[in-house]
C-alpha cells in the first residue's frame, strides 16, 4: 500500500495517537494575521484568522478583491508564512519546519490550480505534469505511468506531446489539474480556477474538482462565481482580512 504523502516524516507523533487522528483537522490556522510592508505603507491582508478544514471538505473561499483570498491560500499551500499566529497541516506545526521541509511538505503533499494555469511553455505537456514528480526519487517508468494516469483523467491523453501555447484555455487548465493531482496531494488548492475560461469550460474545470472531491480530497477553492460556490460543501466569506462567515453548505 502506498503511504499517504502527510505520513512521511511526520509519522510518528500520528502513529502514536491514532484515535486523534480522524478529529484532527487537515489544516488548522489559529489567530493568523498577514501585513505586508513595502517602504511606504502597511497593507494588512489577513488579521485574526480562525480557520480549520477537515478531511474531505470542500471549500469555498468567496469575498471581494483584495479581501486576502489569495493571502490565505498561499499560506495554506506554504508559498507564504503568516506574520503572527500558527499554522498547522496534517497535524505539524508548520512554525518549526526548515525551508526544506516545507518545500517537501508542500510538494508532497497539495497540488495548485491558479487562473492563469501556470504551465512552462518551453515544456510539453507530458513534461509539465511530470514537474511534481522530479523530486520524488521515482523510476522513469513509474513517473511516465503516473503521468499518463493523471492526463487521462482529465482527458487530456490525446495532447502528451504538445506545448501549452498549442492548447486552448480549457485545455491548459485541465493540463494545469493533471499536474496539481499527479503526485496524489492530499489537499487541492485552487485559486480562481475558472476565472479565465469561458462557462463551459469553468464548467468541466469544475466537474473535474468535484470528482477529486468525491474520491476523497480535500479542496480549498476560491471563487467569484456563485454557482461555483454552491457545489463546495462549505463557505467562508472573506472581508477586510478576515473571515466573516464560514457557513456548511451540505
Ligand atoms: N506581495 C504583496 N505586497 C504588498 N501587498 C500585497 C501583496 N500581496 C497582496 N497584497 C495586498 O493584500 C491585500 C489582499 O490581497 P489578495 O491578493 O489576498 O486579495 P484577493 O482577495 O485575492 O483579491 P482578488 O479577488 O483581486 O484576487 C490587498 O490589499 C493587496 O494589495
Ligand atoms: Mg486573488
């Protein structure tokens, strides 16, 4: 059996409280707070986050521009630290981790989708979906299965060869989820995923995570389409930096 990616290395303090272990939230976020500093002024982000998902929900982030959307998604997803407050993931305090951990815990363990999909376009799209892989010690067989496995899902098969620039919109993004699940993450983070495709496309971008959802994992989604919103099984509403309400939708 494979181990999941959060058991290693953090193995142990899990394994000796196994009944903690299904209570525990996936990720945890206590009294957060993000100020950016530039030389003239102060923009604080993020003040007095309270915010904890559980295995298996999916979540989405709603709020007006500039709310701190996607301040509180990079930090969920390590590509930034909070100024004040803790964050724990899996269980570990993120705090104590060295820039090293973090990079294996967050290449381990959550996979991105941004609105712009982020793809390499000097790299094909077998190449592109294989980036997450690179560190993992795999055989090249393993990594070109694994690939293959993951364009498939999102019926992407029939592209292995082609650079991102020769693929529509659509396309891209499901290239973009492919590379976001190939490593199997335990956490799915997506920043406004549909924002540049047409409805139809937004539309399959979103089947696509509502199928990752129902196979088991947990989904951090923000939003400016409503009915988007809708099919997550919770809300949180950002304002000002913080969360103003966070509401089960089941
Ligand atoms: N690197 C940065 N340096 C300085 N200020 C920043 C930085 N990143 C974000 N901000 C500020 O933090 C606030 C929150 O930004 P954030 O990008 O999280 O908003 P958002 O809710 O994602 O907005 P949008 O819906 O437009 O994407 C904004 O006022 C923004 O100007
Ligand atoms: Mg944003």
């Amino acid at each position: 059996m494979e181990t999941s990616p959060l058991e290693s290395p953090y193995a142990k303090p899990t394994r000796l409280r196994p009944a903690m272990t299904t209570t525990e939230p996936l990720l945890e976020l206590t009294d957060v707070a993000k100020v950016y500093l530039t030389e003239t002024v102060e923009t604080r982000a993020l003040r007095e986050v309270h915010f904890a998902v559980k295995r298996g929900e999916w979540v989405a982030i709603v709020g007006p521009s500039g709310s701190g959307k996607s301040t509180l998604l990079s930090i969920l997803g390590l590509l930034d630290t909070p100024t004040q407050g803790s964050y724990r993931l899996a269980g570990v305090s993120t705090e104590g981790l060295t820039g090293r951990e973090r990079a294996r815990l967050r290449n381990r363990s959550i996979g991105f989708i941004f609105q712009t999909f982020n793809l390499i376009g000097e790299l094909t799209v077998e190449d592109n979906v294989g980036l997450p892989l690179g560190y993992r010690g795999m055989s090249a067989g393993e990594r070109k299965e694994r690939v293959r496995e993951a364009l498939a899902s999102v019926d992407m098969s029939h592209r292995l060869e082609h650079y991102p620039a020769q693929l529509s919109g659509g396309q891209q993004q499901r290239v973009a989820v492919a590379r976001a699940i190939v490593g199997k993450p335990e956490l799915l983070l997506a920043d406004e995923p549909t924002g540049n495709l047409d409805s139809a496309n937004g539309a399959a971008v979103m089947d696509l995570l509502a199928k990752l959802h129902d196979d088991g994992s947990t989904v951090c989604m923000v939003t400016h389409d409503t009915s988007f919103a809708k099919r997550a099984t919770r809300l949180t509403s950002v304002f000002d930096g913080r969360v103003v309400e966070d509401r089960s939708q089941l």
